[in-house]
C-alpha cells in the first residue's frame, strides 16, 4: 500500500541547524544589549549585503541599550560635547534625558549634533590627527 499525503516522510532538518535563539560561540563577544539572537543568525546565515547595515538607530533606540551607553561613557569618564553638557550634568536628570533621546530617535527628530574636534599628537612626529 502507498503512503498517502498524511503518512508522507517528513522533512529532513539540515546538520548545521540551530534551534531558534542559539547563537554560535562565535558571537559570545557582543553587547547582548545591542546584538539580538535574532540579528545575529540573520549575519550567520545571509551576512550583510555589501559588508554594511544600512539602518542602525533602530537597533539602538530601546532604553536598555541607550543606558548602556550612557553606563560606557561614563565609565570611561567621557567630557562634554560641542553643547557643554558634560556626564555629571546629563545624569542628574538621567531618566528625563534618556527618555527624550529615545523618543526622538523613534520619531525620527533626532538630529546630531556636530563633533568636538581633538588633535591627537603623533607618536615620533610634529603632526597631529
């Protein structure tokens, strides 16, 4: 008697599969707050076209990743920018500043604002970069 189409074999699963939300080793290095299992198996499995995101401040906008970055910065006694506001100032209203950063990155009215400049002497040279 032939198998009808509800016996029919089923699919086979490839070697290299993983179940949903295993990350290779590989990946143990990034910032679990930023780098979601979800895009690191779409880097595994389709890589980047051309080597490049073209989109990144939707995967930096939630509020954990934008504290992280505020924990980093501060951790690496960072100064202020080209608008004065310097670490100990942005954090006594850190909640307010972290939530306006993260609306106006969702809405899309986020704009940069231009980087201080800082010459860099260089080792075993009279120039600067």
């Amino acid at each position: 008697m032939r198998p009808g189409p509800a016996e029919a074999e089923p699919a086979t699963v490839p070697a290299k599969a993983t179940q949903a939300g295993e990350t290779p080793a590989r990946w143990a290095w990034v910032e679990r707050a930023v780098w979601t299992d979800r895009m690191l198996t779409a880097l595994d499995q389709h890589g980047v076209k051309g080597g490049k995101w073209y989109s990144l401040i939707d995967k930096v906008h939630a509020p954990a990743n934008l504290l992280a970055a505020f924990a980093r910065v501060k951790a690496n006694r960072g100064s202020a920018g080209v608008d004065h506001v310097t670490v100990e100032r942005f954090e006594a209203r850190l909640d307010e500043n972290l939530d306006q950063l993260h609306v106006s990155l969702c809405d899309g009215t986020y704009r940069p604002q231009a980087i201080r400049r800082a010459w860099i002497p260089k080792p075993g040279s009279r120039g600067s970069r």
